[in-house]
C-alpha cells in the first residue's frame, strides 16, 4: 500500500490527484487532525509529528510514503528519508522540478512566486531548491496563514477570500512573476480565485498534482501490483473528526469520504 500523510484533510487534494494519475492505485491516508495545524509549528515538532505519522502508516502496511503535506515536506522530508528506509516522495521537489523545467524551456530571466504557510515559506526551500535548479530564476515567496482557515471554513468563493487573497499576491503581481506554485495543500482549492487575481497569464503550479504524475510515473517502473494490496481498499484515518473535516473532504473527493478516528 501507499500511505500519505497531511496535517489533516487538505492533503487530500494529494490523495484525490493520486486517484486520478494512478487510477485502481489503492492507498491508506492520515490526517493529522488533532495537531492541526502545522503552518505555525517549529520545525523541531514539525518532525516529531511528521515521524509519528510515518510509523503509524508503516503499522498498516505501507510500503512508500507520500508526504502531502507542504510545511512537512519542508522541515521534515530530508531527516524522514534518513530515518526511514523506504521509498518517500514529498509535494516539494516535483513542484521544484516542473519550475524548472518550464525556466529551462523558455531559457533567460524568469520570474516564479512561491505561496504557503508560515512554516514553509520560512524554510526557504522551494526558493533554495528553484535556485538549486536554475540559477537564472527569481523566487518571490509569500506566506498566507488565514488561507488554510478560509478552505476550511468552505469559503472558496467569499467576498473576503478575495480581497485576503488580492492583499497576498499583490507583492508578486507587482514583480510580474512569470509562474505561482501552490505550496499549501489546501490552495488547489482556491485555484480559480488565484488565477484571476495573479493574472491570466501566470502558470500555476499546483504541487499536488505534480507529485501524483511523478509517482505514476515511478509506479510504472515497478512490477505490477508492487504496492497494491488485492481486496483492501483506500482507508482513510484521522487522529479527531469535526463536520468542517468531513465537508472538505467530501469538497476535495466530490463524494462522502469515511473517516476513522484513530
Ligand atoms: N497541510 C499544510 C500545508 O500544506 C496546511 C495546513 C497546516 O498548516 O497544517 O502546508
């Protein structure tokens, strides 16, 4: 089996892109709910939650880890790789790679912006590992903390999501970044609202669907039925449920989804 791990159910977003680049691909899920959210964590209990995630998935079967979560894969995916000997793919480096593939294509000066959560933005890594890349492009990175909080209060379509969203990206639209990733699970969700206000011209990048073609990608590779498990189907775990967790996640998969509170 495959598990994926977020903060709680934003990292569906992962699950469900996974669920269409990898159709029959079964997978178990945790959100992390009750520790939720980890945005405004240190990166010190970042990882400490980020471990505890990986051995409960290893306890149920899982053979390769998603970290779908951004603020994990950011503090967390390089110390979880050592630690754990097992394939492990986070949302970041697919992201990175896609920028660069598109700088490498139309070659000189580029410009990309970078949005999430406090935690990520404040490691740096989407910018260190652009630059990594390509040193020829510019990374303008913003963090919008009250974003999560919007997703999850369903407010995909609200007045002030869209002048909370206007007020962040306007320091990117003012250096006309040229890309936006969307280094936050939840952001996908905000997809058409951010499109329109960072202008149509500007590609985004959205993290989650980029891991889920690097990993179909990967699954390819291996001999069938690698990290399938026949007669299981995809679980999905939570550490608390709230009737927010479940509109998102019915939001996210455009059907109910059954959480099991562990
Ligand atoms: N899953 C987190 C991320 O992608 C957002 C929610 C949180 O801060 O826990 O960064």
């Amino acid at each position: 089996m495959i598990g994926i791990f977020d903060s709680g159910v934003g990292g569906m977003t992962v699950a469900h892109a996974i669920e269409q680049a990898c159709p029959g691909q079964k997978f178990i899920y945790f959100g992390d709910l009750a520790r939720a959210p980890y945005g405004s964590k240190s990166p010190e209990t970042i990882r400490r939650y980020a471990r505890n995630n990986i051995e409960f998935l290893l306890a149920r079967g899982a053979k390769l880890i998603i970290i779908a979560c951004n603020s994990a894969a950011s503090v967390a995916a390089a110390e979880m790789r050592q630690e754990f000997d097992l394939p492990i793919f986070d949302v970041i480096g697919p992201a990175v790679a896609r920028v660069g593939r598109i700088a490498a294509g139309l070659g000189g000066y580029w410009r990309t912006g970078v949005i999430g959560t406090r935690a990520t933005i404040k490691s740096n890594i989407y910018a260190r590992e652009i630059q990594a890349l390509n040193p020829a492009v510019t990374v303008y990175s913003q963090a919008c903390p009250l974003l999560v909080s919007l997703v999850e209060e369903g407010w995909l379509n609200h007045r002030e999501t869209k002048m909370i969203l206007r007020r962040y990206l306007r320091p990117l639209r003012i250096k006309q970044v040229n890309a936006l990733v969307l280094g936050c699970t939840h952001y996908p969700l905000l997809k058409p609202l951010i499109q329109a206000r960072i202008g149509k011209r500007v590609k985004i990048i959205d993290s989650s669907v980029e891991v889920a073609s690097v990993l179909q990608r990967y699954l390819a590779r291996q001999p069938a039925g690698t990290y399938g498990e026949s007669g299981r189907d995809s679980e999905f775990y939570v550490s608390d449920i709230t009737t927010a967790a479940r509109a998102t996640a019915r939001r996210i998969f455009g059907r109910p989804i059954d959480l099991i509170k562990v």
